[in-house]
C-alpha cells in the first residue's frame, strides 16, 4: 500500500513593512491560532503569492505590488 503525504499547509501571505501593523497582524494570528506567511515586499512575496490563499498587502506597499 503505497504511503499518502498530506499536502502542504497553505498560510495567509502578509506583504508589508509596517512593523506595528505586522505585529498588531501576528498577534491576531497568534491569538486564532493561525500561521502567516511574511514578505516585507512585493519581490520577497513574489514566489508565495500564487499558493497563498489570502493575500494582506498594506496600503504602502500596494502601490509596489501594482508595479
């Protein structure tokens, strides 16, 4: 009998600099018991942002991403 893997677990992706809202994001987080993925920018999230499954991009780096 051939062994399944279990897929990967997919994590919000948070794109942002802003380290009060990321804290404030990661206790959220925490609290929920929940994982986030972090890229303090577009190209560090780049390679994540298709499997993510929900995608926070704070209002100053947005216009980086619209590039």
């Amino acid at each position: 009998m051939a062994q399944q893997t279990a897929p990967a677990r997919r994590h919000p992706l948070v794109v942002t600099d802003d380290q009060d809202l990321l804290d404030d994001l990661l206790g959220i987080a925490a609290r929920s018991g929940a994982d986030l993925d972090v890229a303090p920018d577009p190209a560090a999230a780049r390679q994540r942002y298709p499997g993510a499954p929900l995608v926070l991009v704070d209002l100053g780096t947005a216009t980086a991403c619209a590039r």
